[in-house]
C-alpha cells in the first residue's frame, strides 16, 4: 500500500469524525464533504474513474451543497443549548459496535472466497457516458427532473417555516 492510500484513508475518516462529532451543523456538513471528497480520491485511485467523478459530481456536487443550504436556508445551524446528546448512547454504541463486528467478519470471511485474480472490467467511462445519453436518456432525464423538483420543494417548505417563525 502507498503512502498516499494512507493519507488519503486518514482523510477520509478524519472528515467522517468531524461530520459526527463537531457539534455546529454547517461544520458537520463541510466534514461531510471532506469524507466524500476522500471516498472519490479513493475511487479515483482504484481505477473506477466513473465511481470516483460520479462521487464528485453526485455527492460532493449536489448532496453536499444541497445539505449545506438546506441548514443555512432553515436555521438549523444553531447549536442547541440543551445539549444534543441522548440517554441512551450507551446502547447506540452497543448497537453500533455489533453492526461493526457482523460486517466486519463477513468481510473477513468472504475473502477466502473471492478469487485472487479480477479481471480488468471492459466498460470504459465512454461507454457508460455513451450508454447514458442514448439508450438511457429518458431514465436520466426522468431523474434530473425529479431531483430538481425535490428541490424546489425543500427550498418551498423551507421558505414557508421561515415566515411563520418570525
């Protein structure tokens, strides 16, 4: 492994602690970004160029930013004073650490089955761009069309909360 996998791999999980731990939620949805940002640097260097850019343009494009207007535009950047923790962490964090451990020895076990050797996959990015906007191009604009309508509600919703706050 590269020292740059490292690296890569340690910002990755540094912006994924920060988008849980930090307690002002615009600094969570930033760290989030970072984890994305380091998930897309990881697909980048595995040679899954369409994972990698589609993480980018995807996630860091549009959930991320989506996220932090969301917050900025509802006011929910605030840090409550009560505190926001629960009671019952302790039993999240039972729950969390048996989650961890099932999937972590199926990972585990499943490497004893799976072959050394992959094959390289023939699709390339062309190919999968090609394919979007000619046989796909009707799903793909049925997406892009509900994905702008869910956010011309949020914004709607949000601006309706807004005027009956004040």
């Amino acid at each position: 492994m590269s020292p740059v996998f490292y690296l890569i791999s340690a910002m990755t999980v540094a912006g994924g602690l920060a988008a849980v731990l930090l307690k002002n939620t615009v600094h969570c949805a930033l760290a989030l970004t970072v984890a994305f940002a380091g998930l897309a640097l990881l697909f980048l260097q595995l040679d899954a160029q369409f994972a990698g850019f589609a993480q980018i343009l995807v996630y860091i494009g549009a959930v991320a930013i989506l996220v932090v207007f969301a917050i900025l535009l509802t006011r929910g950047s605030e840090t409550p004073k009560d505190g926001v923790y629960s009671r019952n962490w302790p039993i999240g964090l039972v729950i969390a650490a048996a989650v961890f451990s099932v999937l972590g020895w199926a990972v585990l076990q499943s490497a004893r089955v799976l072959p050394n050797e992959t094959a390289v996959p023939k699709v390339t990015v062309l190919d999968i761009g090609n394919a979007l906007v000619g046989r796909y191009v009707l799903p793909l604009e049925i997406v892009a069309l509900l994905l702008t309508a869910a956010t011309i509600g949020a914004v709607i919703v949000a601006l309706h909360e807004k005027e009956g706050a004040k």
